[in-house]
C-alpha cells in the first residue's frame, strides 16, 4: 500500500493573484504596541511575503484573524474566507510564534508551519506558500524546510479500507511555493532535493505503515529490492539457505521461529566519478514484527511491533534517495530482515550462537533479538569494507524512557556521534550522544560464550546502553561508526503534528541523507 503523492513547483507571481483553492500565510505572536504593516496594536503580526495578501484586506487581516481566536502560536492554522479580496477563495494563517529578533524563522518552524498548513488543507487541489524566505545565506536552508514540510505535512498513508470514508478528504494534490525568483537554478536544486528527499521519507512511512502479515521478510526484501533495482543500485539478496551457508548466525537465529524465513538485502551505491573516497555503509534492523519470541511481550500494544522494521525502511528508502541525488561518496546498505516468532524452532534463552565475525553468544532474552541480526549485518559491512557505518534501529525501551519520543540516542565513536547530533539538529531530527561505560559491558561477561547478549545483572537498567555496548563487539577498529536508536522518534502515537503524521516518521531519513552528503563534501 502506498501513498498518494503531493505536486511542489516555485512561482514568483503575486500571492493576491494565484489561481488556487488556498493561500497559506505566516502569523507571528506580537507584544508591541503597532503593526504598521497590517492595522493597529494587537497581538499578531503577519509574517513577511504577506503583504499584498494584507493590502487586499485593508490592513484588517490581523484584526479579524484575532477575531477568529488566532494566536500566532506554532504550527497553528486558521482559515478565513476572502469573499473575493484576492483570488483565492481561502486564506490560512499558520502561526510561527515569535517574530526572531533579526533573522527569519529557524528553518524547522517553517518546515512544522507548513506541514500543518498543507494538512489542514486537505481536500483543496491547489495551494499557495507565502512563508517568509530570507534573501541571505540562510535562503537555501529556509526553501528546502518549506518544501519538505509542505511535501511530509500532507502525508496520509492509503490503507486497507475497502469503504470510502465520507468525512476522509484526499490531501492536496499541488503545492506552489512563492519565492521571489522562481527561476533561479538555485531556488529549483532545492525543490529536486526536497522532493528526493521527502520521496524517501514517505516511502519509509509507507513501509512502516504497511500490515505485517503484507511485509513478512522474503515480501519485504523483494519489495525493496525491487525498488533498488529499478533506482539503479545494486542489489544483493541472501535467503535463508545463504544466510546458514555464510555463517549469519545471529539473523538465522531469530528468524527460524517463523515459516517466513529470514533475509538479508545488500545495496551498493557507487558514484559515477570522483567522489571523496571515502565509503559509507548504513545498517537497518528490519525485524517486520517482534512477538519477543520465546521471552514473548505483554498483549498491550503488540501491534505497533508491526514498525521494528523502521530502520530498515530507513535505509531502504535513504538508498533510493542516494541513488536519485548522486553524491560523490560510495554508499552500501545492509538490511537483515527476520519475523520473531514463537514456535517449536525458535531460539531459546541459553542458547548459543555462532556469529558472521566468529563470536560466540549466549542468548538470555529473545527480545533482544534486533542486536543478533544487526550484528552479522554491521560485521559483513566492516568486512566488505567502510570508513563510516550508521546502523539506525528500533532497538530498545530504554531510548523512550531515557530521551523519550522525539530524540534519538546515539552511540559510537564520539566523533561520529557528534556529527550525527550535529545533522539532527541540522535537519530537524533530533538525537543525543549517549555513553558505553565499562561497567555495562563488564555485566555482559559470559561464562559460556564470548558474551551475553544483555547485561542479566543490570536487567533492564541502562537498556540502551546495554544495546549499544553489544553492538560494538562488532565494528572493526579502524570504522567510525554510530548506533542510532529510534525507538521512540520512528513511529508517532499521537495527533499529527507539525510535518509528522500517525504512524510512522520515516526517522532517520533525513539524517542520513544530510551526513552522507557532508561526507560527500569533507570526508
């Protein structure tokens, strides 16, 4: 099942003036005593790119959107009818809180601005952008959130309904964004990557979104494969009889509780020419759905567990974004792909298994099975060779109590988890560094095996960091490398908000795409 997609163009027409269903305008929260744009004292100030939207009402815009209970908070939307003071028959002012103090708006509140505008618009064919651009260094950053929010805010995954739903309005089909040079080959590179961009989110939403019972791992790796292969990547394919006869203990391990056998897909980027040299490789745990195995979870929310393949949808979908944007780094994703399932094949607590890097480990928790396959997945990357690997996850419980819903935690060389800090920021994906302290991998001593695969003495204390401290055991020395747990940030429970909807965030994608490219460019 996939989404319907959203049309974005620039135009540099008069927004009074544009043929379309609604034009979107910012609103920013005020506390001054005159707005002498629009009208007198009051608690709104329109945003710039306004203007001739405000001349038509007579310097009453804000007034009456006062009078409408507007407050210019973020992400707000309130729709006034023009009755005919410009073309559009619909205004909607998106609140952007505070007017910053010399500068425009920080590029994520223009990306939430109009994710919320587009969304609230749903059912209109055409609509209008009049968020404030500055004309600075900053343009580009501020264009490309614009767009993307517009592109991820009218999101809406198709589902399975065999009915039409009366009150369900499809979500708008054109987005125009006003910018003063339409034409500039600048202004248009945003838009492409914007849409290349968004493309890979929504397709990991799609992804997560779909039913389990329609992504079980030899469907999933197909689907992805054959995605991969018609974006011109290459694309490498292990069965089950592969992953036993390449010694992948850790995937085959969880994935023989279920009659859908398990898979690993290889996906190999080169550049045409040049490029910095360096090599990337991304890993995604892609478990379609975790019952926890023998260790089985409580009933309660089970079917969520339909999204513990997210990091493997990210990477999936981050590969097709490379292969669109074409940066001068070589990059090659890994996504092991296994249903854990309780049965009289599964793998048992005290069990212990062979890895891919010849290391043996004793098993104490089944559910703590996404660290078996993503560590033959990360020691086949180091294998193959790489300088930076970023392995993205929904890896543990203990990310949502730690940093909650929004933040990832990362965890890796400092360095590497810096830089990923650094691009969440950057693009509106937060994430924070988190310690490997010692004491978390000395608890994972085994008196069996080479090691545990949780710390039983610590249980679920420091949970996160017990994923992490595994996951090490399996990176070569001379890779940088970062886990990015997204436990919580992958999946959105809630109201939709800002440019996230229900259900899957398609996080890390941005990420990923912004650090590849900086590798692309620095090294």
């Amino acid at each position: 099942m996939t989404s319907s997609s959203t049309n974005l163009s620039l135009v540099d027409t008069d927004p009074a003036e544009l043929p379309v269903d609604a034009i979107v305008i910012g609103l920013h929260s005020q506390t001054g005593e005159q707005d002498a744009t629009d009208g007198p004292a009051g608690t709104l100030l329109l945003a710039s790119g306004a203007e001739s939207i405000a001349a038509a009402f007579d310097g009453r815009l804000t007034e009456t959107l006062a009078l409408l209970g507007a407050t210019g908070a973020p992400g707000e939307v309130i729709k006034l009818a023009t009755l005919g003071t410009v073309t559009a028959p619909l205004v909607a002012a998106v609140g952007l809180g505070a007017e910053p103090t010399g500068a425009a708006p920080a590029p994520e509140t223009l990306r939430r601005a109009a994710g919320a505008a587009v969304r609230s618009l749903a059912g209109a064919a055409r609509v209008a952008l009049t968020l404030p651009l500055p004309d600075d260094a900053d343009a580009p950053a501020a264009l490309r959130a614009v767009a993307e929010g517009a592109l991820l805010g009218g999101y809406r995954f198709a589902g399975y309904r065999t009915r039409p739903q009366p009150s369900r309005r499809e979500p708008v089909a054109e987005v125009l964004v006003a910018v003063p040079d339409a034409g500039d080959a600048g202004a248009q590179a945003e838009v492409t990557r914007a849409q290349a961009v968004a493309g890979a989110v929504r397709l990991t939403r799609d992804w997560v979104n779909t039913a389990p019972n329609e992504k079980r791992p030899p469907a999933f790796a197909e689907v992805v494969a054959e995605a991969a292969r018609s974006a011109g990547l290459g694309v490498e394919v292990l069965d089950e009889a592969a992953l036993a006869a390449g010694g992948y203990g850790g995937i085959v391990a969880v994935g023989q509780g279920s009659e859908a056998p398990p898979r690993l897909v290889k996906l190999t980027y080169t550049p045409e020419q040049g490029g910095s040299g360096k090599r990337v490789a991304l890993v995604g745990k892609g478990i379609t759905f975790d019952t926890g195995g023998i260790s089985i979870k409580p009933s309660q929310g089970m079917w969520e567990m339909k999204s513990d393949m997210a990091g493997a949808a990210a990477v999936g979908a981050t590969m097709l974004a490379v292969a669109a944007l074409k940066p001068a780094v070589a990059v090659t994703g890994y996504l092991p792909m296994a249903e854990n399932m309780p049965s009289g094949t599964s793998y048992r607590p005290g069990d212990v298994i062979t890895m891919y890097n010849g290391k043996k480990v004793e098993v104490l928790n089944t559910d703590a099975e996404g660290r078996m396959i993503l560590a033959d997945a990360m020691a086949r990357a180091c294998e193959d060779g790489c300088d930076y690997l970023f392995e993205t996850s929904t890896l543990t419980g203990g990310q949502v109590v730690s940093l909650g819903k929004r933040i990832s935690g990362v965890m890796g060389t400092p360095e590497l988890c810096e830089r990923v800090r650094s691009a969440g920021d950057e693009v509106g994906e937060p994430a924070w560094p988190m310690p490997l302290p010692d004491d978390v991998r000395k608890g994972m001593d085994s008196d069996v095996a080479d090691i545990s695969q949780v710390n039983a003495g610590m249980d679920r204390a420091g949970h996160m960091l017990q994923g992490g401290t595994f996951l090490r055991e399996f990176v070569t020395d001379e890779v940088a490398w970062a886990h990015i747990d997204i436990a919580g940030p992958s999946y959105h429970t809630g109201e939709p908000t800002g440019h996230l909807t229900k259900g899957g965030t398609g996080v890390p994608v941005r990420t990923l795409l912004a650090l590849i490219e900086d590798i692309a460019t620095h090294g």
